[in-house]
C-alpha cells in the first residue's frame, strides 16, 4: 500500500473512533474486512497512536486553532488535524511536515470542505512555525 493510502484507512478507522470514543484501536480495526478495507502496519500504528494520544493532539489542536475548539471542529477535520499532528511529533525523519499536512489537507478536502481545509492547514502550519 503506498503511505497515502495507510493514511486514508486509518483516517476512517479513526473518523469511526469520532463515534465510538469507547473503542478500543483492536476493536475498531477487526471490525473491518481487511479483503474490502484494505489497512496494513503503519494504518494500525497510526491508528494505535492516535488513540493512544488524543487528549494531547486535542490540546495541541486547541492552542493553534485560532476560533474553534477542537470539539466544535467537523469530525472529519478533527480526524485529520489528530493525525497530522500526531505524525509530525513522531516522524521518523525531519522535514516530512510539509507532507503531513499536505495529506491531512487532502483528506479533509475529501471528506469535509475546502474551507475546513484552509482552516487545518493554518493550524498545522502555526503548529510547526513554533514547533
């Protein structure tokens, strides 16, 4: 699978946990037909991780996003922004922040709006200006 599309699959494992906050990652991804939805090993750890750290990611969120608290962010956007930030802090090599972003844009204009999208990209991009 190539990295976008671990993303793609965690990003709606995680949308799912949105709604099911009480879930464990295990339950979430063995509720899938991996033949049907596709997940590999960095969707799995991705997921795990997210969940794992998200009261952090949610603060981190809540202090570059200039008008909305995480909660009243969409779902979707939420998701993403979770993600995004979640794969900065943990990257494996410097200077993939442009490409966590980028693909958290995307799947938010995928899955939410443009303009959701504009508005994650100026936290993210706030986020790693003062990283």
């Amino acid at each position: 699978m190539k990295r976008s599309e671990s993303r793609e699959a965690a990003f709606l494992l995680l949308f799912e946990y949105c709604f099911r906050p009480e879930a464990q990652p295990e339950e979430l991804i063995s509720a899938r037909d991996s033949d049907e939805f596709p997940y590999d090993d960095y969707t799995v750890s991705l997921t795990r991780g997210v969940i794992k750290e998200v009261e952090h990611l949610d603060t981190v969120i809540d202090t570059y996003s200039t008008k909305w608290r995480s909660s009243r962010l969409s779902k979707a956007t939420l998701t993403a922004l979770r993600m995004a930030v979640y794969e900065i802090e943990h990257a494996e090599r410097d200077n993939l922040e442009a490409v966590y972003i980028n693909e958290a844009v995307n799947l938010i204009k995928k899955y939410d709006s443009v303009d959701s999208s504009k508005y994650a990209n100026g936290i993210l991009g706030a986020y790693v200006g003062k990283k």
